[in-house]
C-alpha cells in the first residue's frame, strides 16, 4: 500500500496479507474455520439440545457456507435480520451508506474496517437465527484451548505478580517505574496472541512472558511507557485518591490474563483505585473477550490446584462483589465505527468515559479504531491521528497486525522495513501510545 500525505481510508483491496491474504481469501478462511468448529460440535450439541440444536447446527452450518459464498462472489451487502439491540444501527448505517454513495457497498471496495466488522456481525446473526443456539459462541473452543496452552506462562505470570504484591505490601523501598513497565509491557506482548489474525489457528503463550520482556524491548516503536505512569502519579495527586481506570480489552486466554495482572498491579500499588473491563458484546474478531469468557476465565483459575492462581481469582471475585473491579458490555464495541465518531453515535458510552481518569485500549482493531483504519503518514503525531476523541487520557498497547500506525519519528518505518519487510503486519512490532490532549 502506498503512503499518501492525507490520511484515506484503507479499503479491502488495499490488504494483502492475512494479515495479509487478500479479504478474498482471508474471510473466506475464517468462515471455513468457523464451518469446521462447528461440524465438530454436533455431539455436543446433540447431547445439549436434542434434536432441535442438531437441526439448528445445519442450519448455521449452511447460513455460514452461503455467507463464505457471498464474501468470494463480491456480492452486496444486505441488512441485518435477527433481533438483536444493534440492528437498527447495523440498517440505519448501511441505508446511510447507500444514500451517500448511490450504491450498496460490496466486500472487495468498501473501507476495509466496515466490511470485516459486518463480516463478524453476520456470523453473530447465524446463531441468532437459530431456536436453541442463540447464545452459541462458534469460537469458544479456540479461545478456552488458547488458555489452556498457555498455562506454563500463567504460572509464571501468576508467580511473578505473587512476589510483586507481597513486595508492595511489605512497604519496603520499590522501584515503581520498573515493576510499572514491566506489567505494562508484559500486558503489550500479551497482544501477540490473536486468533483473528491466524485464521484462528492454535495460538498460545509457551514461554516465560518475562524472559521475553528485554528480547522484545526494540521491537517497541513508540514507548510512552513513562508519560503515562507520570499522568497517572498526577491524577491521585490532583485528585486525591488513585485514578479510576477503564480497559478496552482485546483478546480471551492469555492476553486477558496478562490484562488481569496488570490491573492488580495497579490496584496493589495504589496507581488505581477502581478498574471498569470493557468487553464485547457478542462473539467478535474470533478471540475477543465476552462476558463469558471474563467469568470462565477467574472460574477456571478458581478451580486451579495452583495456589497462587486460586488466591489471586477469589480476590478478583472479590473485587467484582465490592465494585473495585467492573465489566462493562456495550454495542458501540462490536460496530465499525471509529471512535471520534462515540460522542454523536454514542453519546452515553461517550459520557461514561469522560468521567474516567484514564483509558487503556488494548490490541490491533482498537488502534484501527482510534486513527480510523486511514492510511496516515507514518509520522502523524498520534493525537492528531485520533481526530479529536479524547473522553480522558488514554493509552494504546498495540501489536501492529495492519497496515496503519502513526507517533513515528522521521526515517523510522524506512529503517523498520529494512529489519523486517512484514513489520506491519506480523505482530512482531508494537506501540505504547499515549495522548491526554486534543487534536
């Protein structure tokens, strides 16, 4: 794709890889994936549901093979027909697109966010369809097998965080601004495992997330690691008590739990004193955090023989039952619009964090979100690139898994080329961007 001195918005055609097949052959390997799962699901579902869930799994089976056949034949894009609360926004939109345009989009010109976001919200309306299989998550395997995969790295996690808190506990002398980077960094790197972005193949942390935290350390392009632990020292000065803190999470299994540590941290050194989880609202993006998956996830920890696993999710259960610790569910989250548009589109979500302290949006379609999936000069500073959303200060810990990426220094993308010709895209690189300013 080539860099153009106006941000545009990267359309389907633009792709080319999966990250980087073309969105002709991309989509068409998650449905196929998808059709997989759920051919392999029928015992269960027969032995759950009878009859009826079996004959509700054909149908989803062939509602999904008709929407493969339609992403691979460029076909129009067609309303939304299941009862979901976003239907009307889903319709409303398209009826607005075709007004301005003239046309119905199609899969291979349209602005790539909105196709592939439509894409997921139509595997959504397969299950809705259905009698028995309303509340059915097509990616659930992958994403409890990604967790369990991952399980040598939690313990080490687990660990670690144990020896952490016991130090801040103990009140002895601490350097904050390491262990503050570490949890930070280490939640980052978490961002490497996403199912979407594999066609959701296996996926899983095996290696120690620490060990890797210095063999990483250049790969992070824009680290502005340090002015957020410095706004955050600000906001309990000014304010008189630690930050409220709000996380757009990204990916289940291990991520969320290289998510759930950071949080603790926060909580254990007094950086916050109340987390809001933002999760989606149905099954998104193949590994994206649900509620379901939240509660599964403290659940399964809960069950662990592993001490320090059990200990740190009945605190987390704690937390929930006080309120120190929430989880938010809103549509906005599973639609494809950016997010300077929230405030018109969205304005209670909007309101709800402009009374935070401070954000974090973790993960690859979050940022695209963010600068709106537009091909911004790669120097763009990255407050300019958010077109004024600004609710707080946020921050943005991101895997580059698409071609948009803004905060760099001048010759800097030339140089990262030069390592490495798939750095865009292959989640080997990533940012720590930070902006408590408007554009």
């Amino acid at each position: 794709m080539n860099r153009i001195t106006e941000a545009s918005p990267l359309s389907a055609k633009d792709k080319t890889s999966f990250a980087y097949l073309t969105i002709k052959d991309r989509l068409p390997v998650i449905l196929s994936k998808i059709a997989d799962s759920v051919y392999r699901l029928k015992g269960k579902i027969k032995e759950s549901h009878g009859e009826e869930g079996t004959e509700d799994l054909k149908s989803l089976a062939g509602y999904i093979a008709k929407l493969r056949n339609e992403v691979q034949t460029d076909k129009p894009v067609v309303p939304i027909q299941d009862g979901r609360t976003d239907v009307s926004v889903w319709n409303d939109y398209l009826t607005e697109i075709i007004t301005n345009t003239g046309t119905p989009p199609r899969w291979f010109e349209s602005p790539w966010l909105y196709v592939e976001c439509y894409m997921y919200r139509r595997v959504q309306e397969a299950a809705e369809l259905c009698k028995t299989l309303k509340d059915f998550d097509v990616f659930r395997d992958q994403k409890e097998k990604s967790f369990f995969d991952s399980q040598q790295a939690i313990l080490v996690l687990m660990e670690h965080l144990h020896n952490v808190v016991a130090e801040l506990k103990s009140g002895q002398q601490v350097d904050l601004k390491h262990l503050f980077e570490n949890f930070l960094k280490v939640s980052l790197w978490g961002n490497k495992c996403d199912l979407s972005i594999s066609a959701g193949q296996d996926v899983a942390q095996t290696s120690s997330p620490l060990d890797q935290l210095q063999m990483f350390e250049p790969n992070i392009l824009v680290d502005n690691s340090e002015a957020v632990l410095t706004c955050l020292q600000r906001i309990k000065v000014t304010k008189g008590h630690p930050a409220c803190v709000d996380i757009i999470l990204d990916n289940a299994g291990f991520e969320l739990m290289t998510d759930l540590c950071f949080a603790e941290f926060l909580i254990a050194s007094s950086l916050a004193s109340k987390i809001c989880f933002h999760v989606k609202a149905m099954p998104w993006f193949v590994s994206d955090v649900t509620t379901y998956d939240f509660n599964w996830t403290i659940n399964q920890l809960c069950a662990s023989n592993n001490t320090h696993m059990s200990k740190f999710a009945n605190i987390w259960k704690q937390y929930l039952e006080d309120k120190t610790w929430q989880v938010s569910v809103d549509d906005f989250w599973t639609l494809s619009f950016p997010f300077n548009e929230m405030e018109t589109r969205c304005p209670d979500l909007h309101a709800r964090l402009a009374i935070s302290d401070f954000l974090f949006l973790k993960g690859d379609l979050n940022y695209r979100k963010l600068v709106g999936d537009l091909a911004w000069p790669f120097t763009t500073p990255f407050h300019v690139s958010l077109r004024g959303f600004q609710p707080a200060p946020l921050c943005t810990l991101r895997t580059l898994k698409c071609d948009t990426v803004t905060g760099l220094r001048d010759g800097q993308a030339d140089e990262v080329k030069a390592k490495d010709e798939k750095w865009m895209i292959n989640g080997n690189w990533a940012v720590i961007s930070f902006s408590d300013k408007l554009s």
